[in-house]
C-alpha cells in the first residue's frame, strides 16, 4: 500500500457535480489514517459512493456519522417525521429547539459539520428518489412493509441494501448484497484419509458428503460474487421442515423471538402507542413465533416481564452497537471488502447477546 507521501492527488478541488479520479491533497490529509487502514483503491471507491439513509432516530444517526466519516462522495438523508423528544435522548445531531421539527432537515447541519467534503442533502420521500442511482440504500427504523418493498426494488435494480430497526434495547440489522462480488477465503475439499502405518477408519466418506472448508494453511483470497436471500426470504422461513426443525433451537436465539413479534406486529399494523396494549400484543405474537418453531418458553433469556424495554427511546448503547456494525458493512458493500456477513445480525442489551445468522439456514 502506498504511503499518503506517494498517493497521486489532485491538488484542485473537486467540484460539486464532478469527482476527481485521483484523490485530492486535501482529502489525503482528511483520510489519512483510514487510508492507511484499509488502501487508497478503497478510499477511491469510497469517494466515487452515493449513499441513502432513510430513517434519523437514534440508530440513524449512528449510521450516518459512520458512513459521513468514511469520505463518501455524497449521501441523501429522508426522514419527514417529526422530532419527539424521545428522539432528542437518542439523535445527537438534533438541536434543543428541534422538537416538532423534520428530523432529517433538522439533524442535516449536525452531519455536515463531521465531514464538509460530503456532499448532503435531504428528500422527503422514497418516491422521490430514484434508487438505481445510488451505491448503497439503508433503512433505519422503517416498517417491515417498508423495508420488505424498497428491498425488492434495490434487488431489481442490483443495488446493494440494509434494513434495520432499534426497538428500545434490542435491534437488528439484514444485509443484502446479492450478486455484488467480495473478498473470500479461497475454499478447498477435503477427504478424510488414513496416514500410512496407522489403523484404517471403518468410516467412509462418500464424494458427496466431502466437507469445504476454508484453506487456513495458506494466505489465499479470491474475489467471488456472493448471492444474498431477500428480507421476506430470511424472515419467513419454514423452520417445521424436517430439515430444519431439529436444528432450530440451535440456530434461533432468544433474542430472534421479540424482533420477529415485532415485525409481524409492523407488518399488519398492530401497534397501537399504548405501551401497555402493546406490549400484551407482543406477548401473544412471541408465543406464537416460539410455537411456529417448536420451542418452549423455558430457557428462553428474554421474557414477557422484560417487554417493556422495547419501548421508549432506543438505548444508546444499542445504537451504537448495531450503528458500528452497519458502518463496517457498509464499507465493506462499497469496497468489496472481506468476508461480508450474511445475512441478519440481531443484538440485544437484554442479555448482553449478539448473533449473526444466515437465514434461511443452508
């Protein structure tokens, strides 16, 4: 990697509608140490991403100070709602006197002041926008209908796409960058086999059943396309199949449960902003996701009694957690860097647990 005394830069400034192939002498003493980090190539790819962040509660803003910071070339922020003051525990960008307010105009001039060189601006709606021409698309904090549709279009136009939300102390985050190309492990076959002198294994081994594993011995990367599930793939899996039902309780956290009450409560509009009210709903929908998958309530390290911190403002902590993680992925999607997740990360401060699953399991 070259130094930042060796990168090629440009020592105009880059316009408003035009980007500099090379990066600027300015943007080189910006970026310096993220350059060092990660390569000029990257920053470069960095510097070429517009990005659209829908959704600037406590988890947006997250989001948006980590991919601001990173030396994207732009980034469009919607969110038309009005600022709360649940949302001024959570949104760091927004004013004391913001209240009633648009979140995303009011939180705009916070943003900018971490990065000037990023071009923002704000819309107030996703129709508005054209997605195809955008490097990335996220969703914070938006209804499953939402998130499930604007999904479905970023798939069709091959554009890569998170959805996340932050109910008070849990959240999760979905990725899906399907049919982008990243940096993996090169995998190899192995067969099982005897070493010469020893007692032979009455176990064989049938071609089919040969195990892939990642070649650790050598320090071999490739560049593969990878293929993600969509967010109503990964949401909605079969887990009674015989396949699946066995594996179940090992793949499904108990933080799964409440997210996926959640979002089925999203998804046909069953909350209602009575806490109370809502968190008796919940408590019906959690039964019933743990009876869709065969599971028992004993065991279970998130409980009815605890509902009530899925509400209220998103805890910070949670927040920034899950703000983290997206940022990293994110600039993995618009870099091709190493070894994405797949597909959905859910945290919880309930019981301190954070897990990366791939659904539907494989």
């Amino acid at each position: 990697m070259a130094r930042p005394d060796e990168i090629p830069v440009d020592n105009g400034a880059v316009g408003a509608d035009t980007i500099s192939d090379t990066i600027t002498s300015g943007e080189a003493a910006v970026y310096d140490r993220q350059i060092r980090l990660w390569g000029i190539e990257a920053q470069n790819k960095l510097r070429h991403s517009r990005v659209l962040l829908v959704g600037l509660k406590g988890l947006g803003a997250e989001i948006a100070k980590n991919l601001v910071l990173c030396g994207l070339n732009a980034m469009q922020i919607i969110d038309s709602a009005p600022v709360t003051e649940d949302d001024t525990l959570s949104n760091f960008f927004l004013p004391k006197d913001s209240i009633g307010k648009e979140r995303g105009a009011s939180s705009l001039a916070g943003v900018q002041a971490l990065n000037p060189l990023v071009k923002l601006t704000c819309a107030k709606t996703i129709d508005e926008v054209d997605l195809s021409s955008f490097s990335l698309v996220v969703l914070a904090d938006q209804p499953y209908n939402v998130v499930k549709t604007v999904n479905e279009k970023c798939r069709a136009a091959g554009v890569p796409f998170i959805g996340s939300s932050v109910y008070g102390w849990i959240g999760y985050a979905f990725f899906d960058h399907n049919g982008h190309e990243f940096i993996v492990k090169k995998e190899k076959a192995v067969v099982l086999a005897t070493v010469e002198g020893e007692e032979e294994e009455a176990t064989k081994v049938d071609e089919k059943d040969k195990e892939t594993i990642l070649d650790e011995d050598d320090d071999k990367w490739e560049t593969k396309t990878i293929s993600f599930p969509s967010f109503e793939e990964a949401l909605n899996v079969d887990w009674l199949t015989k396949k699946l039902i066995r594996k179940a309780r090992g793949l499904l956290p108990s933080s799964y449960f409440p997210i996926r009450a959640l979002l089925r409560a999203e998804e046909f509009n069953e909350l209602t902003g009575e806490e109370d009210r809502d968190i008796g709903r919940i408590t019906e929908l959690w039964v019933n996701e743990l009876e869709r998958t065969k599971q028992k309530d004993e065991g279970q390290t998130i409980l009815p009694e605890q509902f009530d911190y899925l509400f209220g403002p998103q805890l910070s902590a949670t927040c920034a957690i899950l703000g983290g993680f997206i940022g990293q992925e994110s600039i993995k999607t618009l870099t091709g860097g190493k070894n994405p997740f797949r597909n959905l990360m859910i945290y919880s401060a309930l019981d301190s647990t954070t897990r990366v699953c791939d659904f539907p399991p494989k």
